[in-house]
C-alpha cells in the first residue's frame, strides 16, 4: 500500500504533467475543483492514465466519471480504492 504523503505527492506530480491547470497543483487544496482550475475533459483523460502508470492500476468503467476525476481528494479515494 502506498503512503498518504507518497499518494498525494503521486497524484499532484501527475495533475502538473497532464491537468493543464491554471494554478501549481502543489497550492491547490485538496478539495478544489480541478475543473474550475482549469482542467478539461480532455486532461482528465490524460490524468487518468498518468495515474494508471504513476501506480500500476486500472480505472474500471464505473470510476470513469467527472466527480472521481473533479478534486485530489476524490481522485485519492478513487486509489485507495483500487489500491486496497
């Protein structure tokens, strides 16, 4: 299982390589919108599969929506999900 800090460090590093986000991941609060920040549908696919190789997991179908995809906190449920 991966850290809190290594998980959250993953997925910011992830959104600064694919999100196109308006602002520095690193100052975005857990919980902000990624789609106000500046992310598009288009992004957020790219973010999905950085994700996919940054920790060796699959999205399954039922995760491939806006909300698992809309915040760092949401995204980080999603892993601890898929990370067990």
């Amino acid at each position: 299982m991966t850290a809190p800090s290594e998980l959250d460090a993953g997925i910011r590093s992830v959104l600064k390589q694919h999100g196109r986000l308006s602002q520095d991941a690193d100052t975005l609060a857990d919980d902000a919108d990624l789609y106000q920040a500046g992310m598009s549908s288009h992004a957020s696919v790219n973010v999905m599969l950085g994700l996919e190789g940054q920790f060796d997991v699959e999205f399954p179908d039922r995760m491939l929506t806006r909300s698992v995809f809309s915040s760092i906190a949401a995204i980080r449920a999603a892993l601890d999900e898929l990370l067990g």
